[in-house]
C-alpha cells in the first residue's frame, strides 16, 4: 500500500483511528490524551510513509509507531506533573461500570512496558511473537512483562472490588 495514495490514506485512518484511540486509551487512561496520541501517531504515520515510500504493514507500523509514542512520552519529566488554570466542575467522560473504572486505574498503575504489552496481547489480541516485534523485544521479555503486569492486575482488582 502506498501510504502517499490519498484514497488509501483516507482508507485506512477512517477505517482505523477508532481502534487505534481505544487502544491509545487503554494505554493512558485518558480521552484528551488519547486522541492527542492517536493523532501524533497518525502524522507520525504519515511521514513516516512519505519517508519510506512504501510500507508492507501500515497496521503493523502504525500500532508499534502508537505504543512506542505512548512510550516515549512517559519519560518526559514535564509529563509527570500537570497544573490547570481552573478546576472543571465536572468529569468530562462518559460514565463507566465500577469494574471498567477499577481496571483502567489499575491498568494506569503499571509501567508502560506491561500496559503496552497487556494492550497489545489481550485488547489488540496480538501472539507473543507478534507482540515482541511490535514492542522490539524478546518474546521472553514480552512473556515476563505480561505475567508481571497480570499478577498486578489480579492484586488490585482483588483489593478494589472486594
């Protein structure tokens, strides 16, 4: 696919973008940012196609150029501390099940690495093997970040919903 073919551009975002940003929530638990990182991630995209010529996987480029956005925006010491002018008066998203709400607070209590690596196993149902590509990793690390991240989700989940 010749990512500077505009009908196959348009194609694949529309076709795409609703999924991206839903793993892009899973990943940082927030809406705004969400879509912030989607959209990055699609220019990113873009460029990236327009640099290359031609990309085999647009799928496949654009879900690791998202975690490894995700990723990257986490070390960033300006992201650890956020201020606001004002405090909003209400919650801006959609409400959610109590469970959906304790899973995506003990989600955004794990590193990057395991948040991505559960998002890309059991959200985007990737194989270990596909996983490991994505992420540039040894399936043992992707195995290892999964277990880990599990066993933390499993502790808090038991302590939340009790």
């Amino acid at each position: 696919m010749r990512i500077d073919d505009d009908a196959a551009l348009h194609a694949f975002v529309e076709g795409r973008r609703t999924a991206l940003f839903r793993s892009a929530y899973l990943l940082c638990g927030d809406r705004h940012e969400a879509e912030d990182l989607v959209q990055t991630t699609l220019v990113k995209v873009v460029l990236g196609g327009r640099r290359h010529g031609r990309l085999d996987n647009i799928e496949a480029y654009a879900r690791k150029t998202l975690v490894n956005t995700f990723i990257a925006a986490r070390r960033r010491f300006w992201r650890r501390e956020q201020s606001y002018g004002e405090l909003p008066d209400r919650a801006d998203h959609v409400p959610d099940t109590e469970t959906g709400l304790a899973v995506r607070a003990a989600l955004a209590r794990l590193t990057p690495r395991q948040r991505a690596v559960l998002v890309l196993r059991y959200w985007e149902d990737l194989s270990v093997e596909a996983t490991a590509e994505t992420l540039g990793m040894r399936e043992n690390t992707v195995k290892s970040h999964a277990a880990r991240g599990l066993a933390a989700l499993r502790a808090e989940m038991a302590e939340e919903l009790v």
